[in-house]
C-alpha cells in the first residue's frame, strides 16, 4: 500500500460528475501503480467535518464492486467517499454510486409488510399475519403430489452472500426444489458458463489490475465507459499516460469505448447484432493461420486444438465480413493487434451474453486466450463480466440453482459433501437433472406447476422478456407470489404478501465483484420501520418452517450474519472458491481480498491458473460440459474419455443465425441495454434527483440513415413494434449503425403518470415489451439484443429526447441538443493524489458486535432488477 499523506488541498477539484462522467485523469505508465483519487459526495449543506462517522461498505450500482465508506449522520446516510485503500477503485467512485447509493433511503420506502385483502387491495399487515400467510401457502403446497416442486425462488444479484447461502440451504436442503434462480440469469448466466466449458469451473481467471500491464485491451460486447465506470477511469489513466493501451472494441454502437479504440490505434469492430459467434471463429482462424500461437501451452494445457482449427478454417475474414457487415481489414488488423501484443486483457459482456450463440462467443474469447497462453500472469487475463454487485455470490452460493461452492449437479460425491454438511439424506438434494433455470421457472407458474413464486430483490414486471405475458403469469389466481423488496415496484403491485427489506446500508454482510474480491458491508442506520433484513426474513421462514436436519436439530445453524459466514467457509473448504482465510476481522479497515483465500494463499489471489492447472479433473469440476450448438449435456463417462487431467478446453462452434432475423414487416434490429446513469430498472437510481434529471424517460435511437428515410427528427414520437408487443417513446438520431434501433431497459411504470404503476395502461414505454421469449441453448440466458421490429413515426417532436448527451447516446448533431448537466447540486469533491481519506474519521466507541470504522464500515445490498 502507498504511504498515507495528507491530500494537497489545491488538488481537490469540484466536478459536476453527470456532465463529467469519468472525472479527472491520474495518467501513469504501463506496469506503474494506479494513482489515487478519493472521490466524496455529501449532502449540500454538509462539510466533512460534520459527519458523525463513515462506515465500510462497497458500491452496489454496479458490478465492478468499488470500496467506499458511507457518511451518517445524526443516524441517516449523507454522503458517500471512495475508499483510497481499496485496490479495487483506488477512492474512485461513479454516477451512479455517488449520486445513487444513499439518497433513496430517505424516500418512499415500505416500512409495513402488505397483504391482499378480501377486496383484492394490498393493505398494511404485520410480519406474524404476512409470514403466516407464506407458511400456510407452503405447507399447503408441500402436502400436494407436486410436493417441493411447488415452490420456486427467483431472487436477485445484489443481496449478500451470508443471505444466498441460506436461501440456497433452505431451497435445497429444507424444500428440495430445484427451482431457484435469479435476475443474474438475464445478465451474468454466460459468464459462468463460458467460464466452467472453459476451465472447469466459474470463477474469473483475470484481475483489474492487469489493466496496468496490458498492452492491449479486447472489450466484446462491453460497453465499459457505461456498465463499470471505474473500470473505464482505470482504462483511460493507461490510454492517457506513456505507452498506452490500443483497445479493440467489438459493440455495434459507437460507444465511449469505440471512440477509444479509434484513438489508440486499435478497431472498432461493429458486426450486426447477432452475429458475434462468425467475428470469433474468423479471429480464431487468423490468429491461427498467422501462426501467432503457444504451440508449447496448447499442446500441454488444453484439449480440442484439432476441432476449433477445422471448425474456423471455412470462416475467413471476407466470410465474415459478409455476415457481420464489418470490413475484412478490420477484421485482419483485430486479429493481428491480439497476435502480436505481448500482454492482452479481454473483458467480455452482455453484447456477447444476451445472443443466441453466447456461451460459444464467450468461450471463443477464452479460446483466444489459451491459443497464446495468456493467462495467469501480469496484463494476462480474461474478465468475463458480470452486471451485479453481487451476482457472483448468487453463482457461488447456489441461490441460481448450482450447487454451492462451485459442485457439479450431476456429480455423486459433490452432492454427499453437501448432504454431509447440512447432515440431510442426499436425496433431499435436487440433483436429478439439471437446474431449473429463470425463463423455464416462469413458464412452470404459466402452466400452473409452481404454485408458490418467491421474488427478492428484482423487479421481473420490466427487466423479463416479453412483459405483457409476464403480466399475465402474475396476475393467475393459481400463483402465490411473495414480493420482498424496499420499495413497491411494478412487480411488487402483483404480489399476494409483500415484504419489507432493508437495503444497503441498513445491515451487515459480505459480496463478491467480478475480480473475485470479497468486501464487508458492516450497518450504517437502522432500516425504517419494520423492515427487516433478507437474511432475517429467511431465518424466520425456515424456524416457522420448522427445517430438520437428519437429527432433528434446527436446518439453518446460524442466527446472524457472521454465522451464515462462517458456515459458507466450511462449504467452500478445498474449492476453487476458497474462503476458509476470511474473517469479518480481516475484511475490515482496508481494502477487499480476492478467494481463493486459504493456508496456501492467506492474504487472496491475484489471478487464477498462474500455473496452467485448471479444475477440469472429472472429480473437481463444475460441469461435464455441453455441445454448444443444442446445449446438449455431455454425461460423466463422456467426459472422463477425454481424460483433462487439468487441462482447459478449446471450445468450437459454427455460426448460426439468430431465431429472429429482420423482415418485410418488421424491418429492423432490436438491441437494448443500459444508460450510465441508471440502473437496472431505476428502483433506486430513479430515486435519485441528479440521475433522474440526466436520464428521465424512455428514448429510441435511430441511426441518421434510418431516421432520414422515415422521416423522422430529433425527438419525433415513434412506434416500436414486435411480434410480441409496442413501445412509444422519443427518438433520439444517434451514431449507431443503419438496420439497428437501441433501446434503454430501465424504464417501466412506477413512476408514469396515468397508469396504475405497474402497466402501461394505453402508454407502452419499456423496452421489454418487444423482447422475445428464447435463450442461448447452454447459459439459458434471453436474447436481449436480437429482435425484429418495424419503427413509426406519429407525432412531431415538442423538443429534444431525453436521451443524454454525454454517452453512446450522444446526437449525431451535437449541436442541436442541450448538453447534459447535473446542476448545482452535483458537486463532488475530487481528492488527487490522496493516498488515504483527506480527514481522518471520527470513531465511535467499537463494540463487540461492530468494531467502530477503521477508515470506514458499511453495509449493502440492493434490490433492483
């Protein structure tokens, strides 16, 4: 860690951090440390001297998983500071964590559980009347012949740990359905396949900070600069400093991140939506074709050279280009940037993860990778991304229906281990078949199967598919929906009992980010009213429950969050996901640790497979594998054939077209995706002032060429139709490519005037009305950006989109459009070149319990879909 000094005051800029996303540049050179820069954000009548104490915790916004301490005062959240120690951030925070993260706290929150009353409206209730009414729904549904599989849970990717594990224990070990999953399912499902077809195992093999030793950087479908903002400012201190970074840039709009790729000497490649899986394999074969291989690793760490070399030869760049409808130079110069480059990282993300070829376009970048041995070393590494803070715990833990700690469904002694851990018959354990996974959760309560649906943390009623049948599900008198969230969305209008959760800030437990890197959230101020923590929700349900182990002593052994930890470790003892090193204690005061943390590795690991020796052995692995073409699932004899003795898999593929390819009558590609200033479906975003006014309603964009032969104009109302549905919203003439309409996904009813806050009522606004039903055949995860849709304009423009200005968003006219701004009240403080928060905290008298902040302490969670 550096040396702790004293900020220069006269390096303290203020920042309007919506009109300046990124902030200000601390350039460096490659293989030199990140400098630091602590971003604050209080409230406007408050000074740092003011704050009572700061509290450890991490942002939530997004998936990079920033360290940061939480102001209070007179017991409510004030402020938000980077925290300088942390390796992941460096003090840095984003738009969304700094204006985000803590105002909602103060607004409209449910403070009471609601249940339906006899009239068919959601009243007030208490916790012994909403419980009972859950427990006697189970019970019910548990005496039936469908028995467990009655009841499914759909939860979130931004709870923590200590609550997914024990609503894995309790789904798995006290219910046994096989029905769980999560939201992650629709952002991060692909990593981890792609990561097990791959390796062996889910688990990210690179770190954040090989961006300080690469010498390029891939992104495939990441729009950085928007989804990880801190990532992107790490990015743009290298492409900003001596020898900088080239990055490649593989998006179909133009993106900060393409802008970047043409301003560092690399490419932007934009294939049409779709068609990712023909740009892989014709990368693949030129990388091969150039010889710019690891002849030595490939023949002694990985399996299925033969296969993927005979598999992309027919895939020329020209044939790509063909399909892609990119130029077959830039396909070249792409391939020839990562056959030269000593030094590569690869971030991966939902341009690649919602297709219809996703694991097998993910794993081709993995396959990039182990051609050149690429791996496990400084600048080495691939980053497959997830979209939560806490997606990779929801993996890890089991809540998305995989056994917890990384164990195969289908392996006999990894489900003993856990029937041996929770003492429970084995065959309690669903693992028959595998995982029921979220869209086939759905179509069960579609077809009257699953009785009792459990929804935390997510608002399906905008962020699935095809809302107007998800409308319909929700409304079927054969479904029990429980909803637990702060506030009540659009999901939670539906919902039979409704629970109040306290979010972030407002209790105590542990997350993982995408490097790996756990954190400790430690509670800020007491959650309003009679709200209650997810764990403590589960805990109840389970004593109420009345779950046994073979013994007849209490299922769930722990009462607190430090309990549900320190069983979690025993679960991942000798697992690639080791946490058994971690302690509450060690997480506290400075930075996060990345697993695996054990004797071996006591203070975490930087990267994993520094040694080439992969967990594919048949008796470590996490999967025996799919075909990636039909999802097909390769059994355990199969598998041992192949006999991988640690070595990674090559993974091949061909290209097919997408389910659903543009026609006559609906002309156009649909893409959606996200904005940088909200996220998810603005549960809490949305609640922000300074976010809101950035981004305050839905948008379309047209490229110039579309717009110009529909006669449309900046702002003009349109019409967007599907197969499956309308949305009407202003259009933005953007810079995107002809053939392709974007569409943000944050956007539903809450907060419409009109309606009933939970359909459109007349007005259709959210995206999700036009998506379609299908999924890739091995992650299971929707195809958010391949639709068809045909565009019409019906009403003049009464001004500009509320698009932004700042962002891939931007007009093709700058000039024609009011810059984005945050005002007078988005102010932050920018500490350059502070190695340590520019006031010490003040701290309290520690307890027990709660040691006081060490620099800071917190809590996080979210519930937000």
């Amino acid at each position: 860690m550096p040396s702790v000094d004293a900020p220069d005051r006269k390096r303290q800029p203020v920042s309007d951090r919506i009109a300046d996303v990124w902030g200000a540049r601390t350039p460096h050179a490659r293989d030199t440390p990140w400098p630091v820069r602590v971003d604050t954000r209080l409230d406007a009548s408050l000074a740092e001297e003011d704050v009572d104490r700061w509290v450890q915790s991490a942002c939530v916004l997004c998936s990079n998983g920033c360290g940061c301490d939480i102001a209070v005062k007179d017991g409510r959240m004030v402020g938000i500071r980077g925290r300088a120690t942390d390796t992941v951030n460096h003090g840095r925070l984003g738009p969304k964590g700094l204006y985000g993260s803590w105002q909602w706290s103060r607004t409209d929150r449910l403070t009471r559980p609601l249940v339906r009353d006899g009239s068919g409206e959601l009243v007030e209730s208490d916790w012994d009347t909403a419980m009972g009414r859950i427990v006697e729904r189970s019970r019910r549904l548990l005496a039936t012949d469908a028995g467990a599989l009655s009841h499914a849970f759909y939860t979130s990717g931004q709870l923590f740990l200590e609550e997914y594990y024990t609503l894995g224990v309790i789904g798995k070990a006290g219910l046994g359905t096989p029905h769980m999953d999560g939201n992650t399912r629709l952002c991060t499902a692909t990593a981890a396949a792609a990561l097990k077809e791959s390796f062996g195992s889910d688990g990210q093999p690179g770190s954040y900070s090989d961006i300080e030793a690469a010498d390029a950087v891939f992104l495939f479908g990441h729009n950085m600069a928007e989804t990880q903002t801190v990532l992107w400012m790490r990015v743009l201190d290298r492409i900003h400093g001596p020898n900088p970074p080239r990055i490649v840039a593989v998006d179909p709009r133009t993106t900060k991140v393409a802008e970047a790729a043409r301003a560092t000497g690399g490419v932007h490649l934009a294939p049409l939506p779709g068609t990712n899986q023909a740009l892989m394999n014709a990368l693949i074969r030129e990388v091969v074709h150039n010889g710019r291989l690891d002849e030595e690793y490939i023949a002694a760490h990985t399996l299925g050279f033969d296969e993927l070399k005979a598999t992309v030869e027919p895939c020329t760049p020209e044939y790509a280009a063909g399909i892609c409808r990119v130029p077959a130079d830039d396909i070249r110069r792409a391939a020839e940037i990562f056959g030269t480059s000593e030094r590569v990282l690869s971030t991966v993300l939902q341009g690649f993860y919602q297709s219809h070829q996703a694991t097998a376009a993910s794993c081709a970048v993995n396959n990039l990778h182990l051609l050149r041995g690429m791996l496990g070393r400084p600048g080495c590494g691939v980053l497959q991304m997830n979209g939560q803070p806490t997606a990779q715990n929801t993996r890890e833990c089991g809540a998305d229906g995989d056994l917890p700690g990384f164990r195969n469904w289908d392996n006999p002694d990894h489900v003993r281990q856990l029937a041996d851990l929770w003492n429970v018959d084995p065959m309690t354990i669903p693992h028959w078949s595998p995982p029921t996974h979220a869209l086939q959760i759905w179509r069960y309560c579609e077809q009257g199967s699953v009785g009792l649906l459990w929804i935390s943390g997510t608002n399906p009623a905008v962020s699935l598919p095809e809302l107007p049948r998800i409308r319909k599900i929700l409304q079927r008198d054969s479904l029990f929906t429980v909803v637990q969230d702060g506030f009540l969305t659009e999901t939670a209008r539906y919902a039979d009992v409704v629970l109040p959760a306290a979010l972030w800030g407002e209790k105590q437990g542990t997350f993982t980010n995408v490097n790996r890197t756990v954190h400790l959230s430690d509670k800020a101020i007491e959650p309003p009213g009679e709200a209650r923590s997810d764990l403590d929700i589960w805990l109840d349900y389970a004593r109420r429950m009345d779950f046994r182990d073979k013994d007849g002593a209490p299922l769930i052994k722990w009462s607190d969050p430090q309990g549900a930890f320190e069983a979690w470790k025993e679960c991942t003892r000798g697992r690639l996901v080791d946490y058994t090193g971690l302690t509450y204690g060690k997480l506290r005061g400075g930075s996060g640790i990345p697993w695996p943390v054990n004797e071996e590795a006591p203070e975490g690991t930087d990267r994993l497979y520094a040694d080439a020796d992969f967990p594919t052995r048949p008796d470590d692995c996490e999967t025996y594998g799919h075909d990636l073409l039909t999802g097909g699932v390769f059994s355990a004899r199969e598998y041992r054939a192949k006999n991988p003795d640690g070595r990674a898999f090559l993974k091949a593929a061909p290209y097919v077209p997408p389910p659903e390819s543009p026609s006559e009558e609906y002309p156009f590609v649909l893409t959606t995706g996200r904005t940088v200033y909200h996220f998810h479906t603005r549960t809490k975003t949305g609640r922000s002032r300074q976010l809101r006014r950035a981004a305050p309603d839905m948008w379309v964009e047209l490229s110039v060429g579309d717009a110009a032969r529909l006669e449309v104009r900046e702002g003009d109302l349109v019409r967007l139709e599907s197969p499956r549905g309308v949305l009407r919203a202003p259009a933005r003439i953007g810079r995107g490519r002809d053939g392709v309409v974007f569409a943000p996904f944050h956007y539903g009813y809450g907060d419409q005037p009109g309606t009933d806050g939970a359909a459109p009522d007349g007005s259709p606004r959210a995206a999700n009305e036009l998506t379609i039903t299908a999924w890739d055949p091995v992650s299971k995860q929707p195809l958010y950006k391949t639709g068809a849709v045909r565009v019409t304009r019906i009403a003049d423009a009464t001004g500009p989109s509320p698009a932004p200005t700042t962002t891939a968003s931007a007009p093709a006219d700058p000039d024609a459009v009011p810059a984005t701004v945050g005002g007078p009240d988005a102010d932050v403080h920018e500490h350059l070149d502070a190695t340590a928060p520019p006031r010490p905290p003040r701290r309290p008298e520690a307890s027990p319990e709660q040691p006081g902040p060490q620099g800071p302490t917190a809590s996080a969670t979210g519930t937000e879909d």
